[in-house]
C-alpha cells in the first residue's frame, strides 16, 4: 500500500466519522462538507493516476493536506 494509499484510507474515514456529526451540525458546517467531499473525490480520482504521472504526488499530498485541515475544522466547529 502506497503513502497516497494510506491517506486515502485515512481521510475516508475521517469523512465516516464526520459524516454521523455532520448531519446534526450548522449550515455552514454542511457547506463546507459539500465543497470537502467534491475535493475528497478529486484526490481519489487523481490518486488513481497518480503511479503513472510523475509531479502528481505533490499535488496530491497538498490537496490530501487541505483536507485533512478542513475535517480539522469541522471536527473543532462541531
């Protein structure tokens, strides 16, 4: 399993976890999930490539850590 693999796994369950408290938070905090999971998708889709192109991992890494930072939001807001 690769790093990108690992925090794949990581931040889905991060988003599991969250989901349960989402449902009784703001409506901020809804928003903000919304714009999350498009972003999640989008690393999962890039992630996918990310073993044939070379410059990805970066990218990946840094939209895995705004993510990561943005479930840290959520989780402090609710």
């Amino acid at each position: 399993m690769t790093d990108i693999d690992k925090m794949a796994a990581e931040l889905k369950q991060k988003r599991d976890e969250l989901a349960l408290q989402i449902k009784l938070g703001s409506m901020e905090a809804n928003e903000e999930w919304n714009e999350l999971e498009k972003k999640l998708n989008d690393f999962v889709a890039k992630a996918k490539v990310e073993e044939t192109a070379s410059g990805v991992s970066n990218a990946l890494s840094t939209l895995g850590e705004e993510l990561k930072k943005g479930y840290e939001r959520l989780t402090k807001a609710l």
